[in-house]
C-alpha cells in the first residue's frame, strides 16, 4: 500500500507549540509523511509575547509547491492551518488548485471569543469560506463557525442554537465540518456533520487558557484521516489526545505557552493502534 503524504500550509513560530511546530511532530508521529510549507516564519507565537520577529513567506507558497509538481510529488491530504491575510488565502488556493486529488482539511483561525484575531478582514473571512466549501473537512471554532454561517455569536449555546448555525453552515456549502469550543449550560462539546447529518460529542473542560489546542486537535485529526480512519473514529483519537494532552499541561502552571504534547505522543501512539 502506498504510503499517504500531507502537505501543510501555515505559520511556523519556532517557539510556542502552536501552528507547523505542532503539526509537524503530531503527524509524524503517527507515521505519515508530512511536508511543511510556512507562510510566515515567527520567532514566537503572539499570544503573551511581545518583540516577535517575523518574515512574511506567502510569495514563496506557489512557487514551492510548483517545485514539488516538477518533481512529481503528489499529495493525499492538504491542511491549511493559520493563514493570516487574504493574500496568503489566494496563495494557498492556488496551491490547492495543483493538487486537486488532494482532501483539503481547512481550519479557519480567524476569530475567537466572537471577534476576529488582530488583522482578519471581513474579505479574508470571505476567501477562507470559499476554501472550507471545497474541503473535505472544515474545522472552525464556536466564533468562526458563527462568522461563516452569519450568525449571531453568543458564549453560551443550546442544541437549537448550534443545530441552527450547523444548517446554516450547509446551506453555504459547507457540507463537512466540525465545529470546536462550544459551551452549553451544562458543559462543553463539539458538534459535527458528516452527510447532512449533525452529531455532538461532549468533552472534558480543565480550567485555564491552554494554547495550541487547536493545532493539537487539528493535527491529530489529519494524521488519522491519512491512516484511512473514518470522520467519527478521527475525531474520536483528536479528541481524547487533545483532552489528555491538556491535562498533562495544566500540572504545569509555568508552561502556559503551548500545549506539553511531547509528553503524551506515546499515548497518541496507543490510540492509533487501537483505532488500527
């Protein structure tokens, strides 16, 4: 059998466990073939850190990526993570365009907390939607699900609520999704949609800001996906890893810039081959 190949495209911040410095290792791990194109080089992630270097790399995305069909190189999975800018999106979009065959996996970070992030543009929510309509998957959070279906952000959700922004989220064209960080009156979970119909899983909520827990989630969920399991098995691993991987982290009040995920990769490990 041929061994599957993943191409991500995103910011690497060389410290802080967020974005390809997470995906990288994760999917790795779980023993695919993982190519990283950065769109941006950091000498931090910008959450608590001030001074950060950065080096804009988008007009070196195509360029790479039309290397990488010179060579031949094909591509079974596409996952875009944090992008930025509109012009990063187009980029990115054409790269998707060379690989057609490719699952394109798409996390929108774009927003939190109802808001969008510092230099997000209502046109960048526009181009990164068109994406996520022709994905395999989409991954938003609670805001970014709100920002794509055009509903209404509140903190706390009800089913109907959520059933409400997941239709809406198909009516766009978004037929594959799941949508993460939603808060009920009676605890946390995640809805998804597979085929036109809405599922929910609840998970664990440990107090605190944990970092990168996004990237975590969205990772392993890629790398289980390339070894052939199905949407519900996926996020099944994504979302006990993740769970656990946080637990880890929260033992450690100094560690409050990323997530300790090279602590539990073993138990990533265990879960895959049980999944297998």
């Amino acid at each position: 059998m041929k061994d599957k190949k993943v191409l991500t495209i995103q910011d690497y911040s060389s410290f802080g466990q967020c974005s390809l410095s997470v995906a990288l290792p994760i999917i790795s791990a779980m023993g695919i073939e993982t190519v990283s194109l950065p769109i941006a080089l950091l000498s931090t992630h910008t959450s608590g850190f001030k001074g950060y270097t950065y080096i804009d790399l988008k007009d070196n995305i195509v360029p790479a990526a039309k290397h990488y069909k010179s060579l031949g190189l094909e591509f079974d999975f596409i996952y875009l993570g944090y992008l930025g800018s509109s012009a990063a999106v187009k980029a990115a979009e054409e790269v998707c365009s060379l690989y057609p065959d490719a699952q394109l996996i798409v996390d929108p970070a774009m927003a939190e907390n109802g808001i969008f992030y510092d230099g997000i543009t209502d046109d960048f929510a526009h181009n990164i939607a068109a994406l996520c309509q022709k994905s395999f998957v989409a991954l938003p959070n609670l805001s970014e699900a709100c920002l794509l279906s055009s509903t209404e952000y509140s903190p706390i959700q009800t089913k109907d609520s959520i059933l409400n922004i997941c239709n809406s989220l198909i009516d766009k064209g978004i037929k594959r999704f799941v949508i993460t960080g939603i808060r009920t009156k009676t605890g946390m979970c995640l809805a998804y949609c597979d085929g036109n119909r809405v599922n929910f899983i609840d998970t664990q909520e440990v107090k605190g800001e944990f970092l990168g827990s996004g990237d975590a989630f969205a990772s392993t969920l890629t790398g289980a996906l390339a070894n052939d399991l199905d949407l519900s098995q996926s996020l099944d691993l994504a979302v006990k890893y993740t769970q656990k991987t946080v637990e880890v982290t929260s033992l450690d009040k100094s560690h409050w810039y990323g997530l300790k995920f090279e602590k539990t990769i073993p138990y990533l490990i265990e879960l895959l081959n049980k999944a297998k």
